[in-house]
C-alpha cells in the first residue's frame, strides 16, 4: 500500500526520462536528499511547449515512499523560482555550484533542516546579487558540518594544541586541518602526509566565521582566501574537483585568489 509524503525541496538536479518523465534530485528539510521519478512531468499542455522542473526551484512535493531510493512523484508546486538567478551569469555559477555542493555532501534519509534553512538562504542571496563570494563560503561550511568533516580552524588537528599566531601555518589535508608548530616539525617523520599552507590570519577568520558566534565581515580577497583552502580540503574529502569551482571563481574572484595565494605562499 502506497502512503504519500509530503516534502519541501529545492531541485539540485533532474534528468530527461523517456519522453515525458524525468528523474529529479532534491535537497528537503524532512528527509535530506530526495530522489524522484516524474512522470508526465514534461508533457507538453500544448505542442511545442516543454515544461519540467526548474533547475534550483523551491518546490511543495507529494509522493510516495517505494523500497529502494527513487520515489514516485506524485504532485509538484513550485514554491519559489529565484528568478533574479537568470539576471547574471556569476548569480547563476553560485547556484549551480551550491547545488553541486549539496549532492556531494547530502544523504538520503537523513533531516537536514538547517542546512537547507542556510541553502534557501542563500539562494535568495544569489538571487539578489548580494555578498555572493561570502554566502558561497557560508554554503561550504554547512555543507561539511552537515557531512562531519568540517576541520576545527583554532586547534591543531593533529594534538588539539595552540594554533601560531601569525605567518604562515601548515593544513594538512590528510588530518583535516591546520596543524601546530611542533606537529609541523614532525612533518618529515609523516611520508605521504598531504598538505597545504594556510594564513594564521585567515584561520582566525574562518573560526569565527564557522562558529556564528559573530558576524565579521570579511574582505573580498580574505573570502576568496578561505574559500581556496576549503577547496583543497574538498577536493581531497571527495577525491575529485568540484566541476563548478573553477568557473565560479573565474574573473574577478579568480584575480583575489592570485593576490591572496601570492600573499599566503599557496599552492
Ligand atoms: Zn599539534
């Protein structure tokens, strides 16, 4: 016996199935990642009119649970369409990366209501235009605190020590985080260790920013900064580049980085 659900999603992905139908991937409050078979879905109402899901689109969903993870659709409003996405392209680059983002970081059947509170969040950020590189970063964090491999960035992650002060500050990637002065210089004892350089300063900055205990406002370079270091803590977390990151922050961004790799000796 079939019993219907009800979720609230924002559509991360969807998928041409036989002529009318798609398979669509949700991030939902209620029930984390949500896969979806739509049938009739794109069934034209007149000739020539094709219709579907609207890629990042906020949608009420009704369906039906099935054994397995693809779940019968039933019923579909669109809540919300971020229209202001369409307007510029680096608004839609966010989009496409925040939702990137959460199919890699995401899991079925997991509740993940703050995570998608931040992901509707930002989204109308995007789609306004506003603090784009900035609420990218706040995307990247609540995706690896949802997932658990967000790294502590004020203790060593080796010893739990004091982090240094200043200067340049050893990441490693294979521990998940910065690393103290004296498991630094343990380093050559460690073949294979995986690292990268982060700024003291920019550790400090990404603490306070990760904890929400205050709201500081950092510098465009400084957000670019922190999102590079994240990035290498992602890509070795998944094994692989996040497609959408490069186009992301092509351009202006991409000339930030330059400067803040060239200030922080980053690879
Ligand atoms: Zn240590």
């Amino acid at each position: 016996v079939a019993s219907y659900q009800h979720a609230e999603g924002i559509c991360l992905r969807r998928i041409a199935f036989s002529n009318t139908s798609q398979v669509a991937d949700f991030l939902t409050s209620q029930a984390g990642r949500l896969s979806v078979m739509a049938k009739g879905v794109t069934r034209a109402p007149r000739r020539g009119v094709r219709t579907g899901f609207d890629l990042l689109g906020r949608y009420e969903l009704l369906y039906t649970r099935r054994r397995g993870s693809l779940q019968n659709l039933t019923s579909q409003w669109l809540l919300e369409g971020f229209v202001g996405l369409r307007r510029e392209l680096p608004r839609m680059l966010a989009a496409y990366y925040a939702a990137e983002l959460m199919l890699s970081f995401t899991v079925e059947d997991e509740a993940c209501p703050g995570l998608y509170a931040l992901l509707v969040d930002c989204l109308r950020s995007f789609a306004d235009g506003r603090d784009v590189a900035l609420n990218v970063l706040r995307l990247e964090l609540g995706a690896l605190r949802e997932h658990g491999s967000c790294p502590s960035f004020d203790s060593c992650a080796a010893c739990e020590g004091t982090l240094p002060a200043r200067g340049a500050v050893t990441f490693s990637l294979s521990d998940g985080g910065p690393l103290c002065r004296r498991c630094e210089r343990e380093l050559p004892g460690r073949p294979g260790l995986r690292t990268t350089t982060a700024r003291a300063d920019l550790l400090r900055l990404l603490a306070a920013f990760s904890s929400g205990a205050e709201r500081p406002a950092p510098a465009e370079g400084q957000v670019t900064a922190m999102s590079a270091l994240l990035r290498f803590h992602i890509r070795d977390l998944l094994g692989r580049e996040l497609r959408m990151w490069r186009y992301l922050h092509k351009g202006g961004l991409s000339r930030s980085l330059q400067r803040a790799r060239r200030g922080a000796g980053v690879a």
